[in-house]
C-alpha cells in the first residue's frame, strides 16, 4: 500500500490480488480521503470502499472464508456501468469462475467455494447478491428495492 504527499494528492494505492477477484483485470484500486469522507457521511460509497472493505475481511477473517468457502466476485467488473457498457465481459468473467470450481470439482479439489458474494452497484445504490452454487440459487439483498429500477446484473446472473 502506498499513500501520496497530503500536500501532492490524496490518494492511497491498494493492490489487488488476483486470488481474491478471479481476475487479472484489476492489479489495484485508489481510493482517497474524500471517499471515505462520503462514506462517513452516508452520502455515497463507492466501488473502491467496497473493496478495500472487502480486503480488510478477508485479511482479519481468513480461516472463516477458508472454512464456509465463501468467495467474493469483483464489484468493478460488475457494476451497471460495465454491464451496460460491454455485457459480455461481465458474462465472460462469470463464465470463467464457475468453468474453474467445476475443473476443480473434477480435479477431486474438496476447497470447493459454495457462495459467491457479489457487491453490486447501480445508480448509487448498493445491493448484495449471493451466490449458491451447489443449489444454483441467487439470492439478493436490497435494502431499498424500487421496481423501477432495471436491474442490469439479474440478467446476467441468470444466465
């Protein structure tokens, strides 16, 4: 991790492992002082929070996601804004998850993830799909559905 001069910028340097996203797309995030002050706030949390959120449960609560096999899918990849962008990378990254657990479950790898959490984040509201793998259940957390909203990743978890 590596900050700038407060008086240069403020901004924090994050890396991100490609174990942790199933991916290589992402090799690090910022996020600044300002992001966490919008959090703190309650007026906005962005994708970079979300991620070094994420880091920071996985660093001091390794052995719980080791045992539940609870794994976490990168929010960047899919955020409405990349869905509607280009919906065939965030379909092509699910793809390549779920081809690899099920290489692994051929392998005989008993390390199989049951749940997938993804972070999801639309017109600055977040919602958290889990993933059930072994059921092939989706199950979604809103805190404030609204049925006007379209709902960008819920046709390509579907899939």
């Amino acid at each position: 991790m590596t900050s700038a001069p407060d008086d240069i910028y403020d901004i924090t340097t994050i890396p991100l492992a490609s174990s942790v996203w199933h991916s290589d797309f992402d090799q690090e995030t910022y996020i600044t002082a300002s992001d966490i002050g919008e959090f703190l706030r309650g007026a906005c949390l962005n994708i970079s929070a979300i991620q070094v959120y994420i880091l920071c449960l996985l660093h001091d609560h390794a052995k719980s996601f080791e045992m539940s096999r609870i794994s976490f899918i990168c929010p960047e990849i899919m955020s409405s804004t990349r869905i509607k962008a280009d919906p065939g990378a965030p379909t092509m990254y699910l793809k390549n998850i779920f081809q690899a657990e099920i290489e692994k479950e051929k392998m005989g790898n008993p390390n199989l993830t049951n749940w997938f959490l993804i972070p999801y984040n639309q017109e600055n509201h977040w919602n958290l799909y889990v993933m059930d793998l072994r059921r092939g259940y989706v199950y979604i957390f809103d805190s404030a559905r609204d049925p006007r909203r379209t709902d960008y990743a819920w046709g390509i978890l579907s899939l």
